[in-house]
C-alpha cells in the first residue's frame, strides 16, 4: 500500500538515518493533518498565493469562521507544513496579524518504505563521476558500492573497535537495514532475509541493473562496516529483495 501526497519532507538517507523513524513519524502526522478538507483547502491556498496569507483571506477561501480557521493553521504549523510570518500592510493598533507561508518542506509516506531517491541519486553520481572508458552501469555499480562503504564507515564509527564476528556484524546491520525499508528477517543465527525491497517497483523494470545496484550497495556497506565474515548473496525470491546477507557457515 502507498500513501502519497504531493508534499515531501526531503531526506538524505545517509546523514540523517539515524532520524528515519522521527521523519515517518512526522511525515505520517503530516499527511493525517491534511486530511480534513478545510484545513488541506486552506494549506492549497497558501501554496498558491506564495506570499503571507491571513486567518481572513483563509477563512473566507473555505466558507469558516476566522477562529476556526486559525485553528487549524495552526495544526497546519505544528505539523510543519505551514510557517507563521508577518502579515503584509499596515499594522493595527494591539498585537500584530498572524499570516501563513507554505513551509518549505515535501511529505511522502510509503508502506512500505521506498528508497527511489536514494537510487536516483547513485545513477545521477555515476552520470557525473563517470571516468573516461568506464560504461554506464560499470559507472553506477562502482558509485553504489562507494556509498555502501561510506554508509558501513558511519556505522562502524558509532560501534567502536573490535573484531565483528558474523552474529555481531548481522546484529549491527539490522538496524540499519530496518531504515532504508529492507524490512530485515533473522531467520538464523548467521542469516538475514530482507523482506522488502526499498527500489520496487523499479526493480521489476530493469532487474538486472536495480539488483546489481542494490547488492553493491550492500557488499559495500559490509566493506565499510568491516565485516568480511558476512556477504551480501543474491539470492531473488518472489515478493522479496534480491540479496540475503549470510555469516560463514550458514546454510541457504
């Protein structure tokens, strides 16, 4: 099932994964706060004007009172949609005029978690990065797997020195995985199955290339996580992703 809407609270899913539960959290809250239709009427409205908008031009834009329409501009602001700004004109005499600017935020919610962005930004990298002689899918399998690394080099740090036997390493990665949407499944001691695939349905439009992508950028993380006892297998199962990670030893 997805839930979409035309706002999208932007994320880099490397510097702020450690933040993915609170931006759902926010995200979801976000979409509830427009689902009562004077309050997304009147959100539409500030959108469109691009400038300061008062509780009375919003009011009188859905058919409410001005003390109604407050309140929910208000909701509208908690939830991070909209921003209080000054309002234009002349000032009257006592407290100031609130008005209300679109705030500069998008909202996506999918169920469950998707990652095109993320795959968005390693084919743009590798069109920009692409070295003299080296193909285009050469190009985004190395750029995946470099952002592998430097996602695994991030966990590594938080986890500190010390050797990473197979059952360590998997429990760091779970996670981490649970974040990008993988939807991890300790099946073993030494094995986790991911679920869900964070790139359908693209992946069902170009498998070879979104899978290869996809176990890059897993074998890259295993790499920066400095977990040689773990590799990212391919193993494709219907409904599921591509890839299994296994410790040494273990069975399919």
């Amino acid at each position: 099932m997805h839930l979409f809407a035309r706002y999208r609270v932007a994320v880099n899913e490397e510097a702020a994964a450690p933040d993915a539960a609170p931006q759902v959290e926010l995200a979801i809250a976000a979409v509830s706060a427009l689902d009562e239709p004077s309050r997304r009427g009147m959100y539409e409205l500030i959108r469109r004007q691009r400038r300061p908008v008062t509780r009375e031009e919003a009011a009188a834009h859905v058919g409410i009172s001005r003390k109604l329409a407050g309140f929910h501009l208000d909701k509208l602001v908690t939830a991070g949609l909209l921003t209080v700004a000054p309002a234009v004109g002349a000032r009257r005499v006592g407290r100031a005029p609130k008005a209300y600017l679109a705030a500069d935020s998008d909202v996506r919610v999918s169920i469950p978690q998707r990652q095109h962005d993320m795959l968005a930004a390693i084919l743009i990298d590798a069109l920009v990065d692409q070295t003299p002689g080296e193909l285009g899918t050469e190009a985004a399998m190395r750029v995946a797997h470099e952002r592998g690394v430097g996602s695994g080099r991030q966990e590594r740090a938080k986890l500190g020195r010390g050797r990473l036997g197979p059952e360590r390493a998997l429990s760091a990665c779970q996670p981490v995985l649970a974040r990008h949407g993988y939807e991890p499944d300790r099946v073993a001691p030494r094995c986790i199955r991911l679920r869900s695939c964070p790139f359908h349905p693209l992946t069902q439009r170009a498998p070879q290339l979104v899978c290869g992508l996809n176990h890059a950028y897993l074998d890259g993380f295993l790499s920066g996580l400095d977990a040689p006892a773990v590799q990212a297998v391919l193993t494709p199962q219907p409904g599921e992703c591509c890839v299994q990670l296994r410790g040494d030893s273990d069975p399919d």
